[in-house]
C-alpha cells in the first residue's frame, strides 16, 4: 500500500514462514527501515539460498540497490511468527 508519492510499507504475512513483497513502484533504491519491534529477514524475490537473506533488526534501516521495482524486495519475520508487523520504505 503506498503512503505517499515514494513511500510504501508492507506487512508481513499471516502465515509467518511465508514472504511478502513490497507493493509494485519503479524505483532503483530503496530506503527500508524497521521500527516493527520485531527482527525482519530481507531477500531478493526469488533468492533460496540461507546467506542470501539478510537480518535487519528492530530499530535498524537499509538501503537496498540495483532494484527496478520495489517488489522484488521480499520480508518475513525472523522468527516465522504468525502476529503481522509493518515495515516501512522510501523509494528512490
């Protein structure tokens, strides 16, 4: 769901072990910060491999590149709760 005219947010989805992805918006970078409470699990859509995922805790941001679209970014929870949290980004 968009916020605004280059911010969007994502929740994570109902069924914990599950990924979702940032709504579509054609962007290069993308500014993501975690104020969730929860440890979130980022990736490339598509990625499998366990050291493609990166860690970004609660209260940390990161920035992601080389992106031509905001949905080929990708989160769950760290620890695959079912309870739903929100991530917020700022598209460039």
């Amino acid at each position: 769901m968009d916020s605004g005219p280059n911010f969007l947010s994502v929740q994570t989805a109902a069924v914990g072990t599950d990924w979702t992805s940032f709504p579509a918006y054609g962007c290069s970078m993308l500014h993501v910060l975690n104020n969730s409470g929860a440890s979130v699990h980022l990736r490339r859509k598509g990625e499998t491999g366990a050291s493609r995922v990166m860690l970004l805790k609660d209260g940390q941001a990161w920035s992601v590149r080389s992106l031509t679209n905001a949905d080929q970014l990708e989160v769950r929870r760290e620890d695959t709760s079912n309870t739903q949290v929100t991530l917020h980004a700022e598209a460039e």
